[in-house]
C-alpha cells in the first residue's frame, strides 16, 4: 500500500502560470458574452435607428383587430419595467396593481366575477385577455384553465359563497354538472305546450278541446289570423290550426308583421331585437287571437292588465246602463232635470242590490271562464272577483350561462324542448319541471367530434368561454359594463392613442 500525498507533494504537481493557460470552456464563455452583448447592442441599435414605434421589432404578434389603434403605439399599453400580467416573476417585487391593469380600465371598465369577490382574488385584465396573437385572434375565447384554476376546487375555495358548489374542469357528462337554474319553472300561469301543438287543439284523437276542432277563420283579427297562417303556410281559411313553435315565440320583432295589435302601437316590442333570446311573451300578440277577453252576457269588456279594483268598477259600471237601458222611466228620474240644484233622488234600494246581483254574477264568471283559465288568484276571503298572481315568466332560464337562439336558428324547436310536446299537463307551476334541454342535449353538439351507430355526434365547441362570461355574471341580462355607463375618464383623441387617463373627474 503506497503512504498517502502529502501537500507538498501535491503542491509541486500545480502549474504556477495555469492562470494564464485558456481551455476550452473558458474560451466558449468568453465567446458567449461577446455574442450575448453584440445582439442586445444591434437589437437596441437597430430599434433606435429605425424607430422604437415599430411594434414588429419589439413585439411576438400583431394586435387583435379590436386593438389595431395602437399597432404601432407599445406606451399605450405597455410601462417600462412593468409586467402586464399578474402570473409573471415580476409581480412578486411590484406592490399593487401594475399600471397595465388600470389602463385597460381606462377603457374596459366592468363589475367583477361576482358580488363577493374581492379585489385581490380577481386577476389581471392581460392574465385573461392576451394580445399579440394576430389580427383574427378574440379577446373573449380563452384557455379553459384560466377558468378551471379556480373552478376545479371552488368548494374549497374563499370565494365559495357557502352552497354546495360542484367542481367543474371540463364540459362533459363527467366533470360538468346538471343544468340547475331551469330544472322547475318558477312562473305562475296555467298552459300546456301539448293541447297548443295538436292540430285544431284536440285533446286525444277523436275529442276536441271544444265542440269543433278550431280553424282559421275563428280568429277575428284579420291581421292575427294572417300571421298563423303564414307561419303554417296554409292560405285555406277553413283549415284546422296547426299551430308551429315559431307561431309565438320569436326572435325578432319584425316576424310579427304587425303594424298594430288590438289597437297598440308595436312600441310595445323592441324595434330590432339582437335574436340571440326569445321576445317576451305578451297576451297582445300571442294570446288575444284567440284567447278574447268579451264573453256573451257580461255587462262590460275589461281589458287586460287592469287591477281587480279596475275590473269591477268597468262590470259595475256596464250593469248599470243595461239596467237603465230597459227602464226609460227611470233613467229620466236619475239623468232628467232635478228638482233642486244639484240634487236627485238616491237609487232606490231594490235598484241597488239588482245591480250588485249582475256585477256579482259577472265576476264570478270573468274569474272562472276568462282570468282563471290561463291565472292564479291571490288568496283572498273573496270568491269573486281577486287579484291575478302575476305569471313571472323569467326572460332568461339559463341564470349562469348564454346562450344564442340565433346561431341554433336551424334545428327543430322539439329537439331540444321535447318536453313541450309531450306533456298533457294543462298547468305549469313551481312544482312542474321546464321544459329546458337538460346537459345530455348539449352534449350531442357541443363535444369532440366522434360517431356514435353511424351518425355524426359532437364537433361544436364546448369550451367555457362558448357559455359563460366571466364579468357580471349574476346580470345576464345587463351588459358587462352595466354597473357603469362610461368609462372612468373621457379621453381626448391624442389621449386615445397614447393610452393615456387624464385627471379629474369624468366630464368630457
């Protein structure tokens, strides 16, 4: 065994000039610094020379086309030594909000996710909103991670609002879950889908919902009675109806083909709807063809909307002049010439408990025949006559979702809403299920493409962004920047363009 090294020995095997020797690697690193510090001197070179304006030499994409104002303008957006997102290394050494984020606010000002959210769970606008990915890229279509991060464990998260949130990662039958907001139907009115789709509205073949199955030419209006029949596509008068989904609901004001309705102006309707959601449903233009309210025997016709207190002011006031209208002679002791000045004989007694039996009898059979066949009644001690339930039908079923009537304006109505045809319920309360298509609808659309016993399946985008919107998302029916009308200050078009807020208040 050889005695071990000693330092001296050691020692004298060093070269004293290795200092002075240069190897490979040394050389390369050398080498390295000289090419690293060449290009950042020709990139900064060739910026100055030709102008640092040149959002191409400085930037990985062109803007989006909502964004092409400041192609050529990178302050507008962009600070020096600032990150514009929130998820970089740089914004653990930057305190608050970098000025990124407020000078997309200059412009885009809308609430936040939802009403309990705080400031420091809610992230940047460029976290979500990432430019420079060519003119034809949206804003709005966004990796679904930047939604499931938070989603996939909502029911663990501090924003939780104390329900029982499921986690959502994906839109599938697995990791999404079951529509919530239209699983009962939260308004009050008495109607079935199912008596109104069958041909002359028969409950079963061989018995009619009344004596003879209904036609065309039952329905008064002209104008009304035009408009089904274009919709069937019948021009026989004589015809049975055959009523179509598209009969009452509409996507646009303009398919009524109305100049009036019953007397009111179309201002009732919008003038152009957008079509993405149904117009509401109104007794003027779906009902009152065929649904009038003028029966045979009663002393007044009423007009809809009117107050229990307006309806029998209207039925007492009819009564009295059929009761007069009989009894000339005492019509001239109660309108004649008085006796006195401004006196007249009171009704006699009999008179007035003649003309309570009629306005009683009338009410009795406006509730019965007319209002309570499509209304519910406030409870009341009152048998008569009371205050209609108004129906409540929302404008919007999906309360966490959108959705585009118009981009599905070609398939059939019943494919998704089959319930509708299929229900022999006359009555649709709280306690009735909707008849909204339920998540195994959606799924045949909106899933990876793929066939399932020959047929094509799937193939639609089914990405969070294509249903939900992020910003105000409890106003569905409010516009992202419902909360404010304007932004928060009025820019001048030089300030425009270098994205740059002026101070003060928000006056132009």
């Amino acid at each position: 065994m050889a005695p071990p090294e000693g330092g001296r020995a050691r020692a004298v095997r060093v070269p004293l000039d290795y200092f002075k020797s240069h190897n490979r690697w040394e050389r390369g690193k050398a080498i390295a610094t000289v090419v690293v510090v060449a290009v950042a001197g020709a990139w900064w070179g060739g910026g100055v020379l030709f102008g640092r304006q040149e959002a191409k030499f400085h930037s990985p994409g062109r803007l989006a086309a909502v964004h092409q104002t400041w192609e050529n303008q990178c302050s507008a957006c962009h600070a020096d030594f600032h990150p514009i997102r929130d998820d970089t290394l740089g914004t653990y050494w930057q305190s608050g909000a970098g000025p990124a984020g407020h000078k997309c606010q200059t412009c885009h000002q809308g609430p936040p996710h939802f009403a309990k959210q705080a400031a420091a769970q809610s992230p940047g606008c460029a976290s979500c909103h990432q430019d420079h990915r060519g003119m034809e890229a949206s804003l709005l279509c966004m990796d679904d991670r930047q939604c499931t991060q938070c989603h996939d464990s909502v029911h663990k998260s501090a924003i939780a609002t104390g329900a029982a949130a499921p986690p959502v990662s994906r839109f599938d039958a697995v990791n999404h879950p079951e529509f919530a907001s239209a699983k009962k139907d939260p308004g009050r009115l008495k109607f079935s889908h199912y008596i109104h789709l069958i041909p002359g509205f028969m409950k079963d073949p061989g018995q009619a919902w009344s004596k003879t199955p209904w036609t065309y030419a039952r329905i008064a209006d002209k104008r009304q009675r035009g408009r089904y029949m274009a919709v069937a596509g019948t021009k026989d008068e004589n015809a049975v109806i055959q009523l179509q989904c598209q009969s009452c609901h509409q996507l646009d004001s303009g398919d009524f083909r109305l100049d009036r309705v019953s007397g009111l102006p179309l201002a009732i309707l919008p003038a152009r709807s957008a079509g993405s959601r149904m117009l509401p449903i109104m007794y003027e233009n779906q009902c009152q063809a065929c649904h009038t309210l003028d029966r045979p025997g009663l002393p007044a016709t009423v007009q809809h909307r009117q107050s229990a207190a307006q309806v029998q002011e209207a039925l007492r006031l009819g009564a009295t002049y059929e009761y007069f209208r009989g009894r000339p002679e005492l019509k001239a002791a109660l309108l004649g010439p008085a006796p006195l000045p401004n006196q007249r004989p009171p009704l006699d007694r009999k008179v007035i408990e003649a003309i309570d039996d009629r306005v009683e009898i009338a009410e009795r059979r406006l509730s019965q025949d007319v209002c309570g066949k499509c209304h519910y009644f406030q409870p009341s001690e009152l048998q008569d006559l009371r205050q209609v339930i108004p129906p409540q039908l929302p404008q919007v079923w999906f309360e966490k979702a959108r959705f585009d009537h118009y981009a599905h304006r070609a398939m059939d109505c019943l494919l998704c809403h089959e319930q509708a045809s299929r229900d022999r319920s006359r009555e649709s309360d709280d306690r009735k299920t909707a008849y909204m298509p339920d998540r195994s609808t959606c799924l045949l659309c909106h899933a990876p493409p793929s066939v399932e016993h020959g047929e094509a399946r799937g193939g639609a985008r089914f990405d969070c962004a294509e249903c939900h919107r992020y910003h105000n998302g409890q106003n569905r029916m409010a516009g992202v920047g419902a909360e404010v009308e304007c932004p928060i200050r009025k820019l001048s078009v030089g300030e425009f363009h270098n994205g740059e807020a002026k101070t003060g208040n928000n006056q132009p």
